[in-house]
C-alpha cells in the first residue's frame, strides 16, 4: 500500500520512484486477488503514456519526483505527462488476461473492450517498427528493453563499442542501495551512451538500425511477446472482436520462430545479435527458460531445460533460479543481473514449467521463493547462494506475485 501513487504503483520507494511497464503488470497481476478495480485502473493507467504511433513506454515519470537518468530518457507528450523512449517486455495482456478472469459479467466486457484498441496498437507498433526480417521476433534497441539491464552478453556488445569512460555526476542509484548490487561504473556508463544514441536517432526505429551497434532479438522480449499474444487473442475472442488479419499472421510467425533462437550445443535458448549474426551463446541467463512461459518450446526442449535447473553448474541452487548460469567467470551473488535470483522471473519460469506438467519443480521454486521472503522480506532480488536480500527493499512486484502464489494452486499433473 505505501508504494500506491493513485491508481498506479511505483516499484519501491526512493530508487523507483516512478511507474515502470512490466512492474505495473505484475503488480496488477497480485492486486486481482483482492481489489480487482484497482488491479484494473493499474493497467489502464499505462494508457496515458502511450506515445502517438503505439509505443508504451517502459517508465511514465511522476511529476513530483526526479530520476537519475531523465537526462537521457525523458519525452514529453504533447499531454504534459513525460516518459523513457524505450518499452519493456509487453507483459500488459497478459496482465490483462489474468485481471480479466477476477471480473464478472459487464464488468469484464467493459474492462476489455477498454483495454483491446490500445492494446492492439502496441503489438501493431512492435511489428512495424521492431522487427527487420520475415522471422517476426521482434529487436530491442537497449539493454532496459529485454528488463534484465546488465545481462552479461549485452554489455560485451556495448563495451566493443562505447567509451571506456563517462559522465558520472548523474548516476545517484549507488546513493539509495550498496554499489556492488548494481551494474557497474562502466556498464552504467555504456548504457548511458547507448541511451544517448537511441535519444540522438528520435527512437526512430530505421535511424538506428543503421546506427547503433545493439541491435537485439531478445529471448525474453520475444517470449513475453508470444504469451501476451496468445492473451490478446484471447481476450479478443471473449468479447467477439476481430484482430487485425495481418497482426495475427505476424503474431503466429514470431512463436514458430522462437524455435531459431535454440542452440543445438548447449541444449539452450539464447538471444540473437543481428548486427553481428550470432546466437549470444558466451552466457546463459534466466531468460533461456522463458520460451516455456510462452510455451513455445518442445517436449524434449523442455526436459533439457529442466535439467538446467536442477545442475549445480548451471541454474541448480538452494534459490533458484540465478540470473546468469553458475559457470559464468564472473558470477556475482549480489550484483544485479548477473546472478541473483529474481521473483518475477521465478514466477513466469513457474508459469511455463505448468505449461509442461513439471509439477514437482514448480513447487520447489515456489517453496523456495516463498522462503526467500520469509527470511528477508520483499526485496528487489536475492542470493541464490544464501537468500540474502538484496536492492530495494518493499519491493512491489516481489510483494504480488507472492500473493499470487498464495491465492493459485499448482494443476495436479506429473511430466
């Protein structure tokens, strides 16, 4: 309650103070539970940063507040109300779906008629403007996109490309949370100039295909994009709306297309460098796990993945699941993304592993989880070694989707 800013959420206090995309989803997604209107209005309240041409940006900025990157991120809209130039994974229907399930009657029908034209333009959006060939994944133009910033693969890439030095003065994240639970100096500061880039090119999509060296198909994006299509189909079906022919065709292209994004070696999923045309296979992350949330993946794909995580040098911890595999040389249990292990992460893997019939494992991460905050309350992420709490503390997204778990049951089925 302390994090609610009228009718939408700030992830935590002091270092989020503002409304992020995703966050709002899965807060909207514990809020159903039990005050769905206010599940509702969190949702529709990302409408109003919706840029003219579909985009939904990944932070709408509070007015009364200010944030150490708005130098490089803040938009105005000819509304008065600013936000980033960036989106996030499209989680929103899929957030939408599960709200929607909470609601009876006109109320449902009026929720999602609301919900589908704007809803609808920002897939459409997705599909002009980010993708490039005719596999329809869809590229991210910055880390902040794939919403695992400081993944170690991404950083390579912006290090073989921007300064080794920056303007600093800005960054006062390290002011509201210890400095080696956050990317570091230089990733800061690479992230920063490809900010600068993105802010440079208008976040013209054309403009920095040709410009930018990070040019992204990201697993996490894509997979997130392949559930909350099938959730907007859905949603569309229950109240007799027809979808655009062309979105549903580009929509079906991108889940069979998730298929290219599996590396035969490493019996794993990885994100895809269209600059330089490779798999990111250097390192695995948590986001390989991701095609069984938007069950996508193969039976055996999902057996191989399961393995993962249950290997000790690869996602198997007391806590699962770690951000980045275990093997990774620069495997740190506090900073960021390269290793702790993340709630909501957790959660989807959970939501895929049911996909799949994997029952005994979803209930060892969720046990597990649960345990987590036991220990050390709603925190921003975790030791997968210890379960210490790390980042913000009373952190939102952490907070409902344990409500979540505690109001659902895992289906009764054996793999």
């Amino acid at each position: 309650m302390a994090n609610q800013r009228g009718n939408w959420t700030q992830p935590a206090a002091r270092l989020y103070p503002h409304q992020w995309l995703w966050d709002s989803v899965f807060i909207a997604i514990g809020l159903a539970h039990y005050n769905v209107n206010r599940a509702a209005e969190e949702l529709v309240s990302l409408e109003r940063g919706q840029w003219s041409n579909g985009m939904v940006p990944h932070i709408i900025f509070s007015r009364s507040t200010t944030y150490w990157l708005s130098h490089f991120v803040k938009i105005p809209l000819p509304s008065g109300i600013a936000t980033s130039g960036f989106t996030q994974p499209p989680l929103i229907a899929v957030g939408a779906a599960a709200v929607s399930k909470q609601l009876t009657g006109r109320r449902r029908t009026d929720f999602i008629r609301q919900m589908l034209p704007w809803l609808i333009r920002y897939h459409e959006w997705i599909y002009r403007e980010r993708t490039v060939d005719e596999s329809s994944l869809a590229v991210i133009i910055h880390p902040w996109e794939s919403g695992m910033d400081n993944t170690p693969e991404y950083m390579r890439i912006l290090n073989r490309h921007w300064p080794k030095e920056g303007d600093l003065a800005l960054r006062k994240d390290i002011g509201y949370t210890a400095s080696d639970q956050r990317p570091t100096d230089r990733e800061a500061i690479h992230m920063l100039a490809q900010a600068k880039l993105a802010k440079e090119c208008d976040f013209d999509g054309a403009r920095l295909m040709r410009t930018s060296p990070f040019i992204v198909k990201d697993i996490c994006f894509n997979s997130v994009l392949v559930a909350a299509n099938a959730a907007l189909v859905d949603l569309a079906q229950q109240v007799k709306f027809k979808l655009p022919r062309e979105l549903t065709t580009r929509m079906s292209r991108t889940r069979e297309s998730l298929a290219t994004l599996w590396d035969n070696d490493t019996n794993f999923f990885y994100s895809y460098d269209v600059k330089n045309k490779r798999l990111l296979t250097g390192t695995a992350t948590v986001a390989g796990f991701l095609p069984l949330f938007a069950d996508a993946a193969r039976r055996q794909q999902a057996k191989q993945l399961v393995q993962q995580l249950r290997d000790p040098t690869r996602f198997g911890s007391k806590f699962p699941a770690p951000s980045v595999a275990r093997s990774y040389k620069h495997f740190s249990t506090t900073r960021y993304w390269t290793g702790p292990t993340w709630i909501n992460m957790n959660w989807l893997i959970c939501k895929g592993l049911e996909h799949y019939g994997f029952t005994r494992e979803v209930e060892q991460i969720k046990t597990a989880s649960l345990e987590l905050v036991a220990g050390d309350g709603f925190r921003e992420y975790y030791s997968p070694l210890t379960g210490y709490g790390l980042g913000a503390q009373s952190f939102s997204w952490t907070a409902a989707l344990v409500i979540d778990w505690l109001h659902t049951q895992t289906p009764h089925r054996n793999a």
